[in-house]
C-alpha cells in the first residue's frame, strides 16, 4: 500500500474531518501518500486522470498542513454527492463518457465500475477508505466485490447501517436536538402551544427515539410505528393540560407515518431510489389543531442536526474507525466495515450493509400504544442499545 484514497458519501454529519484526519496521520506515519477523492462516489465518475484541471477538480492530496486543523470542524473537507456509479441513470453520466457503451439495465441505468477501477489506477490509488451510510458503502461493497481494496467506516445520523450498533454523527445529532428542543420550550410555553418537531430519519426512527428520551418530550412518533392521529392529538391536548407550563411537545421522525397512510416525500428519486423526505411535522401541527382546536407550533430542526464541530463521542469513534480503517488496510484486509459490535470495535463484512437501513428496536425500547420511549430490561445490554 503506496497511495490511499478517501471519499465521503451521502449527507455530512460531524466526525467525517475526524476520519479523514486520522487515516492521514497513520498514513503518514507509514511513508504513505493520501490522496482526497472529492465529491464522494461523484468525483471518481467524472475526473479524467490525464486532465491536470480535471484531477485538480476532483482530488486532493493531502498533507500534515492540509489535515491538521479540520477535526474542530463540522461536514467534510472533501465535499460529497449522493451518486451511485454501479447504478448511473444516463442524464448523470459526464458529459465525456460514451453512455452507449454500457448495457442499461432493466431500470434503464448503467454500471459504471470499470470507470472507478479504471480512475483509481490512473490515478496511482492502491487501496480505499470510504465513509458513508449504507447508499454509499454498499456500492464500497460493489467495489470491494470487484476486486478493488475498500474499507468502509459507517456515519449516518439515523444509526441505521447494518453490521454496527454505532455510526458516526448520530451522538452530535441527538446532542443539537437535545439542546434546541431544550430552547424551543420558550416560545411554546410563552405562547402555550403544543408543539410538534420534525428530525432527519427516514427509515429508522432511532435520532427521535433517544432525542425524545432525552428531551422529556411528551409524545414521540417513529417510521417503525405507525400511528393513529387522532388518539396522539388526544394524547397532546391532555399533555397540555397536565404541564403547569400549559404546553407539549411531540417530536415526530421525518419517515413518520399516519396507520394506512404513506410517509411525507416530494421530487425526484436520488441515485439511490430515494425521495425528498419532509412534511409529516406540518401536517400533524395542522391536524392536531383541527381535531383539538389547540394553537401548535410546528419546527423541523433538519440540516441544524448536522451543522457543527462533533460532539466528544463523535471524535472518539472517529478516531477510532479511522484507526481500525488504516490498520486493516495495511494488514491487506478489505471488503471490512469499521463497526461496534456489543460495546466492541470490531471490523464486520462489509456485505452486512446490502440489507438497506437497520430499524430501531422499538420493542425494547418505545410504548407503541403510549407512543413514548421507554426503556426497560437495560442489565446486561450494551451501552448503545437503539
């Protein structure tokens, strides 16, 4: 191992600079070049290695400078896209890639792996560490499958990737909407209103379980419960009257859903078949003001969840994935997910993440009648039990 590679794929959260600067410092350590592939999955598509403006676009060679200041800072130096190149929709493909050369599949989309493989090696990259949810490292697994070294390292605020207990930026997450909850109890108070709060979670409703644990929220909602809208509007109104500050809160997942209703998505599919989530917050304020007559106050707290340097946890498993990342790499191990595995670092099969998003153990830990976490039958379970 010579040259490494490092990308960020999907939605940033805080802890990716960690990673990156990790994995450089190791590598450094070694002799070794990093290179920075910009623009996640994107990036690698579209550069052409024999256009000097073109690598300058879309890498970045990293050095001791470069890295030393980014762990105390949010997002990612290296940009990201939510691209998919095993599965690329002809309108996406660059502009200097013949589209006719790859066979469409029965969704009319193009594999375009070879391109990768074919980039990466023009570009001198011997191995890769590629940090994403699970979008983003199941085509590492593609990759990996196709006989290029990969290690994932898992990060989505939604703690839902297979194969690990833990991804990074869903601490940091969980600690924002804490505190902004915490400061939106002003105006609901002061107006006595009955709140509803909207957060990131598409399929797992694990950022809104523990953030509504955590808040005291009176009422909160998840994609893995369906819900009935008249009885949490009963629920809220009597929350209500019960607080001597005359308000409630309900925090409600983004992939949240009424029982015999759809979730709340808009535009156009993403590389990865996903919709635009959002909207479910403003429609349970509207019917819960119509079905109780009660004034609500309705805020979705969204990119604020990811915005920001990482929290301590978040350094700390940053640190440590980016660790267990090189170290696997220079062993010659690939195909390997950095992981949590019962209160253990541990590397899984990167393979685990093929099985899309992981749901939240709602039976172990929500009321789905009282629509409320709880928790229960903690002795010999791990620390990060959602």
């Amino acid at each position: 191992m010579k040259r490494l590679g490092i990308l960020t794929g999907g939605g940033d959260v805080p802890g990716l600079n960690v990673v990156i600067k990790t994995v450089c410092k190791r590598a450094f350590a070694e002799s070794m070049e990093v290179v920075g592939l910009r623009k996640g999955w994107g990036g690698i598509v579209s550069v052409q290695p024999d256009d000097p403006e073109s690598v300058a676009t879309f890498t970045l060679p990293l050095d001791a400078d470069s890295v030393r200041p980014i762990d105390r800072f949010g997002g990612t130096m290296l940009h990201s896209s939510r691209t998919n190149p095993g599965e690329m929709r002809e309108s996406d493909i660059p502009d200097h890639l013949d589209a006719s050369k790859w066979t469409a599949n029965e969704n009319g989309r193009r594999d375009l792996t070879d391109v990768v493989i074919a980039n990466l090696e023009a570009l001198g990259i011997d191995s890769l560490v590629v940090t994403g949810g699970d979008d983003t490292l199941g085509y590492a697994a593609r990759l990996h499958a196709a006989g290029f070294p990969v290690i994932g390292v898992p990060k989505t605020m939604d703690n839902d990737v297979w194969g690990t207990d833990y991804c990074l930026g869903f601490s940091t997450a969980i600690t924002r909407s804490v505190d902004l909850i915490h400061q939106l109890r002003t105006p609901a108070g002061s107006h006595e209103r009955i709140s509803i709060i909207e957060l990131f979670g598409r399929n797992s409703g694990a950022t809104a379980l523990y953030t509504g644990m955590l808040v005291g929220a009176h009422r909160t909602l998840v994609p893995e419960v369906p819900f009935d809208p008249e009885r949490v509007a009963t629920f809220l109104a009597e929350d209500q009257d019960c607080n001597p500050a005359h308000y409630a809160i309900c925090v409600v997942s983004e992939g949240a859903h009424p029982a015999g209703g759809d979730i709340f998505e808009s535009g156009e599919e993403d590389a990865y078949g996903h919709k635009k989530l959002g909207g479910i917050g403003a429609w349970l304020a509207r019917e819960v003001r119509e079905r109780t007559g009660r004034e609500t106050l309705e805020q979705k707290l969204a990119y604020l969840m990811r915005a920001g340097a990482p929290d301590s946890l978040d350094r700390m498993v940053g640190m440590a994935f980016g660790t267990m990342a090189f170290e696997a790499l220079q062993a010659g191990r690939s195909g390997l997910l950095t992981a949590v595995v019962e209160g253990q670092y541990r590397s899984v099969s990167l393979s685990e993440v093929r099985a899309g998003a992981r749901p939240a153990k709602v039976e172990e830990n929500y009321d789905s009648e009282q629509y409320r976490p709880r928790l229960r039958g903690l002795e010999g379970r791990t620390m990060v039990f959602g």
